[in-house]
C-alpha cells in the first residue's frame, strides 16, 4: 500500500542552487526551463512516441530520463552520474518505477564512461553536469567534442545544458569547439542571457543533420519563459573569433554571479 504521507514531488538543490525537481505522479512535467530545453529537443529528434537509445551524462534527480521513459515508452537510456550520494538518496526517495522503465543508472565518471561507449551506439546524448554550479573541464574540449560526435548515430543529436554570462567566453569557446566535430548547430537561451543582462542557463544542440530550427524557436519561443534559438549565420556572429578548447587547455565553466541560481 502506498505511504500517502510520502511527499510525491521533489526539489533537489547542490549548494544552494536548484538542481532537479521530480514529480514521481507526473513525469512529463518539467519544472525547470532549461529541462524543458533540453525535452523540446529530444521531442524533434525522432517521431512522437518513437523508442530512442539515450546516452545521459549527469543524472541529478532524473527527470529527463523519467520524461523519456514517459514519452517514448521502450526507450533504453544509460544514465551515467559521479555523484554516489546523489544516487543513493534518488534511489531512497525518488525510485524509478519497478522494473526501471528502461532506465539504468551508472555510478561512474561521464567522460569515463563516454570514451569507452560503442561507435554509433546513441540516438541522443544529454549532458547536464555540474560540479556544484560549474560545468567540469573534462566536459568541455575538442576531445570530449569528438568523442560526443563518435558516439552518436549519423542523424543523432547532442544536446547540452551550459551557463554564462557576457562575454561569453566560455560559451562562445564551447559552441567552437562543437563546430570542429558537428555540421550544424544550435543554441537556445532566454534573450535577457543572450543580450548579456544576466547570467543564466544556454543549451546547445549539434548534431551531423539539418536541425528543424524553425520548429525549435516555435516551442522555445511558446514556453512559460520564452527563448530565442540562434543558429546559421547569426551564431556565426556570436561565435566570432573565438577558438575551440584543446585538451591541455580546457577548464571548468566561470563560477555564477552571487544568487545567480539561488532560490528565492
């Protein structure tokens, strides 16, 4: 019999910074706009209802897995999470349904993890990993890039969750260095963050195919918080000169602003 005095819903945070929210009644719903992002992409990358192989790096409370469980049922997803602890209290407090719904968590390092994955195993890779509130470098190079690209199957997509703020170094370098592995790209963010106003969350898509940005900027533009997607020759503006992240070179993303993902 279930404990009805079990909460249902969730709000995960990491330092003071919202991490995942989980409503275990209601997978589909997606708290947290950039989650949303990253959903709006997967939703393009195959048919409605179609069973996709999901490579997850960074696992947090797994709602986007839990979105495609849901979505696409027969879905396989690898979810592949460093943080142990947080894998403990997800399992305590936010169990996948019996059986795993297709879903199988990893307790293993992503960039491990990706570079001993199969050629062409994945129809979509998410990466949202954070080390508190900053992307780690390991996530963030041309060999990580590669890597990403030989993964995943000729029409797949990568999908990413970022942060920054102006400049944009840090994005500017990433979306760099993924124009050296894919052929088209995308970036989705709130238009305050790409106006250089605040800092905030910025997703980037890339995939070896034409992506339907149209579509995309139909979704994102309709959200509760509405997005802009730049692609074609309007990111060729915002990339300018920025160069792609050697190995040797590459560091963790620039530290939030004071509250930048703080509650309340």
């Amino acid at each position: 019999m279930p404990d009805v005095d079990r909460p249902r819903a969730w709000l995960l945070t990491v330092d003071g910074a919202p991490q995942s929210y989980v409503d275990l009644d209601e997978p589909e719903h997606l708290e947290f706009e950039y989650a949303r992002r990253l959903a709006y992409v997967v939703d393009g990358v195959a048919e409605p209802g179609e069973p996709l192989d999901v490579l997850h790096l960074g696992g947090g409370g797994l709602s986007l897995p839990r979105y495609v469980a849901a979505t696409r049922p027969g879905s396989r997803q690898d979810v592949v999470e460093a943080d142990r602890g947080l894998l403990g209290l997800v399992a305590e407090h936010l169990p996948l349904p019996d059986g795993g719904a297709g879903i199988t968590v990893h307790g293993a390092d992503g960039r491990a993890w990706l570079e001993r994955a199969g050629d062409s195993s994945a129809d979509v890779l998410i990466a949202d990993v954070f080390g508190g509130s900053r992307v780690p470098a390991a996530f963030t190079s041309v060999g990580y890039a590669r890597e990403a690209a030989r993964v995943l199957r000729a029409d797949g997509v990568y999908v990413a969750n970022l942060a920054d703020g102006a400049p944009f170094d840090f994005l500017r370098s990433q979306l760099a260095t993924f124009r050296g592995e894919f052929a088209e790209l995308a970036l989705i963010a709130e238009p305050a963050v790409l106006r250089g106003r605040r800092f905030g969350n910025a997703v980037l898509v890339a995939s070896q195919k034409p992506l339907d940005t149209a579509a995309l900027a139909r979704r994102t533009a309709s959200d509760a918080f509405p997005a802009r997607v730049e692609h074609g020759a309007a990111l060729v503006r915002f990339v300018g000169g920025a160069a792609p992240v050697p190995d040797a070179g590459a560091t963790d993303s620039p530290e939030p602003p004071g509250g930048a993902f703080g509650i309340g």
